[in-house]
C-alpha cells in the first residue's frame, strides 16, 4: 500500500467518524429539543396555576374583608367599586 493509499483510508475513516458523530448528535439535539418542549409546556401549566391561585388568593382577600367588618373596610369598599366599574365596562362592550 502507497502512503497515498494510506493517507485516503485514513481519511476514510475519519470522515465516517464524523458522520458517525454528527448523527449521535442529531439524535442528542432531537431528544433535548423534545425535553425542552415538554419543559416550555410544564412552564406553561404552572403559570396557569399561579394566575389561577392569584385570582382565589384576591377573592378570598375580598371575602375575609367583607366578612370581617372591622378590618380594612374602606379598602375592601375599594375593591368592591372597582369591581363594579370593571363588570359596567363589560356590560357596556356586550350591547355594543
């Protein structure tokens, strides 16, 4: 064999090598792709979640106000107007 010969084997090998590499690669990099979707999703539902527990946190606020009487009645009077406010808004947009 001619050192030329041994040079393009060598050559041979080492791009099927790569090839080799880049599809373990291209695998690698589908698999994480796939994970980060299934993340972005979980990321999702969990934001979800929190808006969710954030409006029963701001109700049960207003309930335990209007319950209580004594305690922070001017604002839960507050929060109640503005409440009003926003369903007329509402009201309002529908009949237009």
């Amino acid at each position: 064999m001619t050192e030329q010969e041994a040079i393009i084997t060598q050559l041979d090998e080492k791009i099927t090598k790569l090839i080799s590499l880049h599809e373990e690669l291209k695998i690698g990099n589908n698999r994480l792709i796939g994970e980060k979707d299934e993340l972005n999703k979980v990321i999702s539902l969990k934001d979800n979640e929190i808006v969710g527990l954030h409006n029963k946190y701001e109700q049960l606020k207003l309930a335990k106000g209007l319950v209580s009487g004594s305690e922070d009645v001017h604002s839960t009077k507050l929060k109640v107007n503005k409440m009003m406010r926003e369903i007329d808004r509402c009201v309002a947009l529908l009949n237009k």
